[in-house]
C-alpha cells in the first residue's frame, strides 16, 4: 500500500483549506520586512525595519487576526498574490509550491520543528528593528542582505 503524500503535494494552493495554506507559512518573517524599490530597475530590497506586529523573537505577529485593521499595508497573501508578489524570497514556501519545487528540508512542515528555519539561517530572527524605532527616512540604509539558508546537517 503507498503511503499518502502530503497535502502541498497534492493540493493546489488555489485549493488549499485556510488551515493548509497557514501550515505554509515557514516562520520566516521575511513578508514583514519593510521593503524599498529602485525606481529605475525595479529591484526589491529588504529593510532591517519590521512592522510593528512582528514578534521579532518568535518571527510570528503579535495581532495576526487584526492586522488587517491595524496596519493598512499589511499584505494578505492569497494563491493569486503569490503569483504576482515577485518579492517573496526563493525560500517562500508558496513561491516554492507555485514553482513545482518541494519545501526545504528545514520548513517546519518537513522536519517537524518550528526552531528549523531560524537554525539554517532562513528567518529573521536577531536581524530586524521595529519600525517604532526608525524614522522612515533612515530605511535605505536599513537594507538586509538576506543569507542563502544553511545546508542539511549532516546524520550521523
């Protein structure tokens, strides 16, 4: 008998339950960031600066089911959103899914720990400033170069 394969495997994003398309969601806090464009080139970058509902520590926000009413720019992704938000990182687990690539060995859905994703460097845990503390002004000197996520460890 074949095992059953996983939900993201089988299920389009456009087809996902509420509780699926979550359960995506690796924890990063990435999408939290503030983020600058280059009116020339259209490059994207990611900020130091965090929204203000971003938990810094736990990479979750403090208010998830009222973001919406407190912070206007929140953007809510859907499997539509996803297919345009070109920003979303190449380690974004929707992004990844809407490639046909497979979640990373670190997203918690694949190694069943939440504390994976800020262990291979993927999170932005440690990085960020809450945008409470720096004046608008101040953000394009605020830009992150985010890491490539760490590699598998190795078993022994």
């Amino acid at each position: 008998m074949a095992a059953k394969r996983p939900f993201w495997e089988t299920t389009p994003l456009a087809e996902m339950t509420p509780d699926q398309w979550e359960a995506l969601c690796d924890g990063c806090a990435r999408c939290c960031l503030h983020k600058l464009q280059d009116q020339e080139s259209g490059q994207v970058y990611f900020t130091m600066v965090a929204c203000r509902l971003l938990d810094r520590q736990t990479c979750r926000c403090r208010d998830y089911g009222r973001r919406m009413t407190k912070v206007s720019a929140c953007l809510v992704l859907t499997a539509e959103s996803v297919q345009t938000a070109d920003w979303l990182p190449d380690t974004c687990a929707y992004r990844r899914l809407l490639a046909g690539k497979p979640l990373s060995w670190w997203h918690p859905l694949i190694s069943g720990d939440r504390e994976t994703v800020h262990r291979a460097g993927v999170s932005v845990r440690g990085l960020t400033l809450s945008e409470e503390d720096v004046h608008p002004d101040d953000w394009p000197r605020m830009i992150l170069e985010l890491a490539a996520p760490l590699n598998k460890p190795r078993t022994r």
